[in-house]
C-alpha cells in the first residue's frame, strides 16, 4: 500500500480560509487562451493560477506607486 504524501503547513504562515468570492467573466477567446496556457504549462489548480496572477498585478503596481521622497521623474533622471 503506497503512503500518502502529507502536505506540510508553512510554519510561520498561519492558513486562513478564504471566505469572499470574487467572480468574472470570459469570451471565448480568452478562455480559450487561459485554458491553452493551462494545458501547455501542466497548470493543475486553475483558481490558484488566477488568484496568485491577479495578486501579482496588484501587488506591482501597489509597490509602483508607493511614495516616495522625490517624483519618479527626478529619480528616473538620476539613474545612469
């Protein structure tokens, strides 16, 4: 008889139960392309993929847009 493989919790993150549901809809074309990009990337979890691909976008953009001490401008023209 095979043993199960235990999954083992991440010990300084404590699990939280995900309790709002956010929902959206596709065309056909981009289910097609997300459903594709799943297959060709033996993507397994479907709802992991999209949560984590949304919270990537947000979390870029929120760290894109912190203040910062001078205008992004001012520091693009310090960078060699």
């Amino acid at each position: 008889m095979a043993k199960k493989k235990v999954r083992q919790a991440s010990s300084y993150l404590p699990r939280k139960k995900r309790v709002h549901r956010s929902t959206f809809m596709l065309t056909d074309e981009e289910n097609s392309a997300i459903e594709q990009y799943l297959k060709k990337y033996k993507i397994k979890n479907k709802s992991k993929f999209m949560r984590e691909a949304v919270l990537r976008t947000v979390m870029e953009r929120l760290l894109d847009d912190y203040p910062t001490l001078f205008d992004k401008k001012d520091l693009d023209d310090l960078i060699v």
